[in-house]
C-alpha cells in the first residue's frame, strides 16, 4: 500500500485509518495470546501497556506496509 488517500463516495480517507484499524485487531490478538500462555500476569499497568503495545503495532504496520 502506497501512502496515497483513498476516494470512496467523494470522501477522502487516510491510509492511516487502515492501518489503525489492523493495528487494533493486530494488538487485540497479541494482548489474547499474552493472556492464553499465561504472560499478561507479569504486566504491571495494563492500560499503560496495551497503549505502548498499540503504538508499536501501528509503527511497525507504518514502516513495513507503506514501503510496498
């Protein structure tokens, strides 16, 4: 994907609210699977880690998926 907006309707739209939203469910799956195998007990502030787990998820979506 190109870092190009998207016309749908007339409305344009922000590659970035694509990658926001996988970012989401990317970090949703990640924070299930901490807890299936028994990690997230170790995480001290959840909300403060699901923030930085987020904006690592969406940074590495940015830096990979805008290249192609």
């Amino acid at each position: 994907m190109e870092l190009r907006e998207w016309a749908l309707g007339g409305v344009l739209l922000s590659p970035l609210l694509w990658y926001a939203l996988l970012a989401l469910l990317l970090t949703g799956l990640l924070r299930l699977g901490l807890q299936r195998a028994g990690l997230a007990r170790w995480i001290w502030h959840e909300a403060l880690f699901d923030c930085a787990l987020y904006v690592c998820v969406l940074a590495a979506l940015v830096a990979t998926l805008s290249r192609v």
